[in-house]
C-alpha cells in the first residue's frame, strides 16, 4: 500500500467517520478537509478541526506508519510545525513535537471498507497493461468522455509549458518557435534532437535573408546540417556546397557533425535529408507562417500549408550522390497530421493562453477533433480493450492516459480509478 491511498480517502471521504477519534480517545471532529498539496510541505493545508474541547487551524500530514514522521525528520522541519493532526494507517510510535506536546493521531486501518482495500491492492500490484483494464466495463461512457476530456486539456498544457520556454529564449517571436517546432517534429523520434540542433544554428531570421532563392536555403540548411563535406559527384550538391562557402564566410557559421544524422533502419521517405528539404520548401513558400496558422478556419486550411513538395534533384534522390526511382516526395498526410498534432496546434493552445484569447484555445481543440485519430501500438491496444478513438483529440487524451496514469500507477489521482474504487 502506498501513502497516496490515505491521501484518496481523506480527498474523497471513503472512510468510516462515525464516533472518530485519536488514538488516545479524544473525539475528532472535521469541519474542513483542507486543500490538497501536490507540493513540499504537509498533505493538506487550512484545515479546520475540533479535537476535544479544542478548535485547531492548520494541516494534516499521512504516513502508513506514524513513525515515518520521524524517519523523514518532520520533528525539525518548519514547514510541519503547524500539523494539527497525523492520520495514519497504523501508529506504531507516539509522535511529540520539540515541545513535548503529543501530536493528535488518527489512526485507519480499521475504518477502511475491506473491499476498498482489496480493489486499490488489484489496481495496484497487478502487471495488467493498464492496471484496471478487466474494470474498465464497469465505468460509465459519461465517466470515461469526462476524463478523457481532462485529459487532452492536460497534455496541451503540458506541452504549453514546454513552448512557453522556447518563446522565452526566442524573445517572444512566435515565427522563430513555429520554426524549431516544426523543424523538431519533422524530424521525428529518431532525429528530434539533430533537428533541433539545425533549427538553432539555422535561425529563421537568417534563412530570410536568403528567402528568394531555395537554392540557396537548401545550402544553408544542409551546410549547416554538416551534410556538405567530403566531395560529391552530382552538380546539385556541388552548387550547394558553394553557396554554403559563402554564407559560412560570410555569417561565420560553424556547421553541425555529419554523425549526429541517423538513417539507419528508417524509411527512405524520412531520411533526414527528405525533411531538410521539405524545411526548405516550407520556409521558401510561405512568409509570415504563423500568422497565416492562426487565421486558419479549418485543419484543411492547415493541410494546405504544409502539403509541400520538395526541389526536383529530390524526386530521384533520397541521398545525395545515389540515384533513385522518380517519386514525387510530398509531404504525405500522415506526416502533415503528426506536424499539426505535435507542434501547430499546441501553439496555438498556447498562443491563445498567453494571449488570453480562449477563441485560439477552443479553435485548437477544435482542429484536433476534425483530425482522425493516430494510428500505433498504445492505441491498438485501447482499441483492443474497447476504447477506440473516434479523433485525434481521443488518441493524443488516451496517450497522455496511458502514459502519465496507467505506467505510473496514478489510480488514486484517475477518473477512471476513482470510478472504478466507487
């Protein structure tokens, strides 16, 4: 059992109050439950009590064992100085504070419905791929479209958080961090990291300066990109390595290790050289990006932006110096929903939060809703387990579920569990 079980049912009063007392007999009565605290400090703050005669003002602390307060050195600790009672599942040792004073102590472990206990230990301890999967038909669809709800505000403003850094370091410009999202999700898990390192030593304010030409933003991308050493064969990278010459003279860039790029094991369609060109084409065709994002009307206004198609040596080359097959290399609509999932409409979440414009904030959930769902092997599995999504805004929620409740075995802290304890 875990402290945040006794944290459960003090939030959700799922114990037996009836005749409550301290272990020393003293009647316990709860006018306030207090305000939960995720943070440092006490488990709940302001409360408000009567124990005995006595009014008390302040926090309550758990532990499973009224000795943990000793062993995480609360006894010395200021910010525990003003606990007016310990609830525990079992005290095992009488807690004093430096005064002498005993601290009033509530003990649990015979006021829990045994029932209670034995699901939590289920959920708990079992290596089920989501903890209450064989419970999952016992809670109602209102409950799980609730929940689900929750979730996919929660993990837009997760990413919100991350956003917000990067347009702190770019000096507010949302064009530059439109950029570096982009650049970051076209490279997808494997490069996520190289392309943002190429976003960084490629800024959009210096590819703007060579906007007229796709040549020469090609040159300065791959330069940059470390993807221009060595000799080459063709005349296209040629041309490309003596544009980038002169930008790199001229701007005194230094270029990133060729070493940093992976191919291996990857579809030829999102090599990383494929994505740097598309880069290109995006930032050739389309000025002001992130002003025409927000003004869209619809996700097929966004498609339309990023449906682009790459300079011709690309359609026979997946690599320079290696001839291929002539394919038109469009950015594919999958690759264009992964990019508005991952990075256009999180921005604009986060545009209209900053903003305090809730019309960019509902527009963006708006878009995820009209997007279908993803396909990959977390939402197969809630497929299989009779959730599937019917849009993307219910796959990115059942991911953040997934992910941030199921493999933490955040029960207690879930709709669905809390349900499911019910």
């Amino acid at each position: 059992m875990k402290e945040e079980f006794l944290h459960y049912l003090w939030r959700a009063r799922r114990f037996d109050v009836k005749d409550l007392r301290t272990t020393r007999g003293e009647p316990v009565e709860i006018m306030h439950w207090g305000e939960y605290n995720r943070n440092a400090g006490p488990d709940f703050q302001q409360a408000r009590l009567r124990i005995g005669d006595t009014l008390w003002a302040g926090s309550v602390e758990m532990h499973l064992r009224s000795s943990e307060w000793l062993k995480h050195n609360h006894q010395s600790d200021e910010a525990y100085r003003n606990v007016v009672l310990h609830v525990v599942l079992e005290e095992d040792e009488p807690i004093r504070r430096l005064s002498g004073e005993y601290l009033p102590c509530v003990e649990l472990k015979h006021r829990i419905a045994p029932a209670l206990s034995s699901t939590y230990l289920k959920l708990l301890h079992n290596e089920h791929w989501v903890p209450c999967q064989h419970h999952l038909y016992m809670v109602p669809d209102i409950t799980r479209r609730l929940w689900l709800d929750r979730m996919i505000v929660e993990r837009l403003e997760k990413r919100t958080f991350y956003i917000e850094h990067l347009l702190a370091a770019n000096r507010y410009d949302w064009e530059q961090t439109l950029y570096q999202m982009l650049a970051r999700h076209l490279g997808g898990a494997v490069n996520t990291e190289a392309f943002e390192q190429l976003a960084r030593l490629a800024p959009l304010r210096l590819l703007m300066r060579y906007r007229e030409s796709l040549l020469k933003l090609e040159a300065l991308l791959f330069g940059q990109a470390g993807m221009l050493e060595g000799v080459f064969q063709d005349a296209y990278p040629q041309r490309l390595q003596q544009e980038y010459a002169y930008i790199r003279q001229k701007h005194r860039l230094t270029p990133m290790l060729p070493s940093q790029w992976k191919f291996l094991r990857m579809r030829p369609a999102s090599f990383p050289t494929i994505r740097i060109a598309q880069l290109a084409v995006m930032v050739f065709l389309t000025e002001h990006l992130f002003s025409k994002v927000t003004a869209a009307a619809n996700v097929e206004e966004l498609h339309n932006l990023f449906m682009v198609k790459v300079a011709h040596y690309w359609q026979n080359h997946y690599t320079f110096d290696k001839e291929s097959k002539p394919k038109v290399k469009a950015l594919g609509r999958n690759a264009v929903h992964i990019l508005l999932i991952n990075a256009i409409i999180p921005l604009v979440f986060c545009f209209g939060k900053l903003q305090g414009h809730t019309a960019y904030q509902n527009k963006a959930l708006q878009w995820l809703e009209q997007l279908e769902p993803e396909h990959n092997h977390i939402i197969q599995q809630w497929s299989a387990l009779g959730i599937p999504p019917a849009s993307a805004s219910d796959s990115q929620a059942l991911l953040q579920l997934k992910q941030h409740y199921c493999d933490a075995k955040r029960c207690l802290e879930c709709g669905i569990g809390a349900a499911i304890l019910r």
